[in-house]
C-alpha cells in the first residue's frame, strides 16, 4: 500500500473516457467563454467532436455538463446553441458580483502569498501593454477575480461568484483597445489596495473597477459611444 492511501481502498484505472470528457469540457467551454462561439450559436456534437478529435461520447458528457452550469441551452429536443444574455441580466450579475466580490476581498486580505501577488502582478502589467484582447486576459481576469473567493475557502461564494462571471462574460459586447489598458492599471489598483491590508480601500478598488465597466457598456447600449463598440457579429 502506498503512503498516505487510505485503508480498504482500492486504486483503480483511470477510465479513458472520462479524461476525454474533461478535456472536451475544458475546450468547449473556452470556446465559448473567448467567444469563438459566440451567443447563438449552434452547437453540434458530431462536427465539434471531429474538430477536437474527440469521440462522440465524452464530447455528449461535456455538452451537457456545459448546459447544466449554463452556457448552453437547449433548443429543440437535442440540439444545443450557446446561451445569450440580455443587458439586464448583464447589470443584474455585474451589481452583485459587485457586492459578493467586494466582500470576499476584504475577507481576503492577509490571506494570500506575497509571491501569488507578484506572480499576479508582472502578468497584468505584461498583458496590460497589448492592444488586443485575447484568451490570455480572459484568463488573467479569472485568476484575479477568483483568488479573493477561492482563498476563503468559501465553495458556494466561489461558485455564486463564477457562476455570475459567466453570465457577464456572455454578453457579447467587445471592448475597445482602451479597456485593455484600464483593465490592467484597475487591476494592479486592486493589488495594490488588497496588499496595503487598507480593507476600505480594497473594497473601493474592487467596486470602482465592476462600475467603471458598467459604465462603459451603459454607454455602449445606450449609443452613447458606439463608434468605439460594436456587437460581436455572429458567424
């Protein structure tokens, strides 16, 4: 028996299939939350399967576990398209994940290595110089939005918290090269606030940064500035 095994258990083979669902899960869903497939689309088992060379089976696992934390909703009796959010349900999520995630930075401080707040650090600098948005900020924004929540070890607010995150990812309004650059210096603000043990402050970061992005997608969806945005146009 190894070390650390627990007593009566039985080491078993991993199943083939099941790490197939996992990465088809893991694809499919990037796909979705960088926008390759964006709101509406149709989502088809048998052609997304030959694209990630994947087999049917796990490719229906991952579809339907997708569908279950909502990024995919059915239409039809089996067919499947990626779920669109409407600006009020993208204002609704951004103003409680605006409560939730102020919250969990102020319960949070103290609680991270100054190392995960370096490493965090010279990424969002890094990302902050491009011009483009691409898969990398995306999942340099999830780590910073989730680290306050994940470190409390709280499930149900990290999972209140992604679930939301979802939901504003999915609403397909692109941003202009400027919120790459905001995003950055808001980011290294709230780091900067979260590393100074100032709570207030940490929570003022956080809340100025989920405003200024309402804000921005107000005035995309009131015309207000739509030289600068414009929909994600659906292929």
């Amino acid at each position: 028996m190894r070390a650390g095994e627990p007593l009566g258990v039985t080491l078993q083979t991993p199943d083939p299939d099941a790490s197939l669902a996992e990465r088809a899960y893991d694809e499919l869903g990037r796909m979705i939350l960088t926008r390759t497939l964006p709101g509406g689309s149709s989502v088809v088992e048998g052609r997304l399967a030959q694209q990630l060379d994947i087999s049917r089976t796990p490719m229906r696992e991952a579809i339907l576990r997708l569908a279950a934390e909502g990024l995919l909703v059915k239409q039809g009796s089996r067919s499947y398209v990626v779920r669109q959010v409407q600006p009020v349900e993208f204002f609704q999520a951004l103003k409680i994940r605006e409560l939730l995630e102020a919250e969990a930075i102020e319960l949070a401080i103290g609680r991270v290595p100054k190392s995960t707040l370096d490493g965090l650090r010279e990424g969002i600098t890094r990302l902050g110089s491009l011009g483009v948005q691409d898969t990398a900020h995306w999942e340099m924004d999830d780590r910073l939005h989730l680290l306050f929540p994940e470190v409390l070890g709280n499930g149900v607010l990290v999972r209140m918290i992604r679930s939301l995150r979802v939901t504003t990812r999915l609403f397909e309004l692109t941003s202009p090269a400027g919120r790459v650059a905001a995003d950055a210096a808001e980011h290294l603000d709230i780091l900067t606030a979260f590393e100074s043990g100032d709570a207030r402050r940490a929570r003022a970061a956080m809340v100025t940064h989920l405003r200024n992005v309402a804000a921005e997608i107000l005035d995309v969806v009131s015309g207000r500035d739509g030289a600068s945005h414009r929909r994600r146009s659906r292929g």
